[in-house]
C-alpha cells in the first residue's frame, strides 16, 4: 500500500471515529484519532529488468551474502544480474554499425580522391557516399533502441568506447548479455520477487521494491462533523502529534497534515486526512496503527 491511495485498507475506516476526544479550554478542543502509518509513494522505487533474461547471480552486503527483506542498501548497490540475449543482440547492432560506420568513412575519402584525380567514376563516389550514410543511420537507429530501453547517455558512449577499442574480442562480446540491477535510491528492501535461475521478462513486473522509511504517511478517516474546524485552520496551524496506538506513554513525534481527499465517505461519514511523519529513528513501520492528536479550534455549539 502507499501514500497516494487515500484509504489504505477497510482497517483504516474501522479506526476512523475517536479514540478519545477531550476538551480543551473555553476557545480549543483536542480530538484523538486512530490511523495507520503508510509508505510514501514519492520515495518508494520498483525495481524491474529492463531486458529479459535469466536470474545468474545476487547482490549482497559482503562475499557471498545476498540481500534480504530488510536489509538497508545505497543508491549504485548491486541487487541482482540477469543474462539476457536481447541486450547483447543490441549492444551487438550498435557494435556492427559503429565498424560498418568506420569502415565507410576512409572508403568514401579515397573514393572522393580517385574521382578528384579522374581514375574513378563520380558514380561509385555516390555508392560509397550512401553507404556511409546507410552505416551512420545504422548507428543512430541502435543508439535509439538503447536508449528506448532507458539506458543512459554515460552507458551508451561507455559502450561505443569499449566496441571502438581495438578487434573484437569475443570472450569480451559474450558479457554484453550481463545486465547488472542496482538499487535507484538509498532505503529498504521492501521485496525480493526473485530467485536464482529464474526467466524474467517485460510482463513479469518488479525483481525488488526498495523504499525510503526515513518519512512515512500518516492516514487517518477524519469525522465529517469536525472537517470544517481542520479547514478553517491555517497552514501553519496544521499540526498533529502521532505516537503508536500500543503505547500511551510514549513520545510523540510531531507532523503536519498535508492533504485532504476531495471526496467524503457517505458510509463512514469521514474524509481521508494525510500527512509526513519523520521517522528517522526507525521507531515507526509502514502498516502500523498509531493515534494522532490534533488541537482545533471549538465549535460554538461546542
């Protein structure tokens, strides 16, 4: 679940009217509320291949560790690698047409010359001038079915230097079909959907789900009846304490509310109200339930 779904689970709507509500003094009122805490989408990453292929080796934090659920990794970490036919067929298009390219362009320029010096015909100039126009759009169209595969410009000319250099070297064209996974952000394994030897491919969906638990999303089902007072507050005004719903005495840590979803529950008669949470102490786990308590203005019926 994750922070752009504006109610997580039924649980949320079941812990949605007051655990407490006391009053405060003559002009505020204190209201209590269950929720749970989420995932925030914007700092939550799925992690797919971009080729497929097969599972040959894992990441890990040491010589013959792999990562498991839990373990916290850094950007640029090695996940996983898959060997994948269809990435070494492309890196070898791009690999014949950057030769065929350089083969081209020293034929043309000798060409140019015998027809300068009147040996050859201005006919085989315009061969050799196609064909070198032919081998040029062969390396752009390869450059673009990389790039459509969401490789970098980096990882391209990384590329186009190593096939530049030299003969070819075989033992080394066979680890163009290596496509190592790393980790896009710092946090979390959140998932391993993989295992060694396994065929992936585009429909197979994420190998790993790596998520920033440093702030996470507070969710609570927000009584109609009290809507008005949270709006009419001002921004800086929007406040709540949060602390584990298993634990009264402990610390609260203190968030903003953030967002109010545009529609109201006509069942529950409440409305999905959200917000950040620091949890840099790791104190908090998406999925748990907390009670947040929110100071508001009192009604005059009140």
């Amino acid at each position: 679940m994750v922070a752009s779904k504006w109610l997580s689970s039924a649980a949320v709507l079941l812990l949605a009217w007051p655990a407490q509500m006391s009053a405060g003094d003559a002009e505020k009122k204190t209201i209590s509320l269950s929720g749970l805490l989420e995932l925030d989408a914007a700092r939550t990453s799925s992690v797919p291949s971009r080729f497929p292929g097969e599972i040959v080796a894992f990441g890990g934090p040491g010589k013959g560790a792999f990562w498991r659920v839990g373990d916290k990794i850094h950007k640029g970490d090695l996940l996983a690698v898959v060997w994948s036919k269809d990435l070494a067929m492309q890196k070898g298009a791009l690999a014949d047409a950057l030769a065929e390219r350089e083969f081209e362009k020293p034929r043309l320029a000798r060409m140019e010359a015998l027809v300068r010096d009147g040996v050859a015909p201005m006919a085989a100039f315009e061969d050799a001038r196609r064909a070198l126009d032919k081998a040029v759009r062969a390396v752009a169209t390869a450059e673009r079915n990389l790039r459509l595969s969401r490789f970098t410009d980096a990882e391209i000319a990384a590329f186009v230097k190593e096939a530049a250099e030299g003969r070819r070297d075989p033992k080394k064209e066979q680890e163009w079909a290596r496509l190592e996974i790393r980790a896009p952000q710092d946090g979390v394994i959140l998932e391993r959907r993989v295992a060694l030897g396994e065929i992936v491919g585009a429909d197979f969906g994420p190998l790993f789900r790596v998520g920033d638990l440093r702030t996470l999303v507070a969710v609570v089902a927000w009584p109609e009846r009290d809507l008005l007072l949270l709006e009419r507050l001002k921004p800086e005004e929007r406040i709540w304490d949060v602390r584990p719903s298993g634990d009264s005495g402990a610390n609260p840590v203190r968030g903003k509310i953030e967002r109010m979803a545009p529609m109201i529950d006509p069942q529950k008669g409440t409305v999905a109200v959200q917000g950040a949470i620091d949890n840099e102490d790791g104190r908090f786990r998406p999925g748990q339930s907390v009670v947040v308590t929110v100071v508001l203005p009192r009604r005059k019926a009140d």
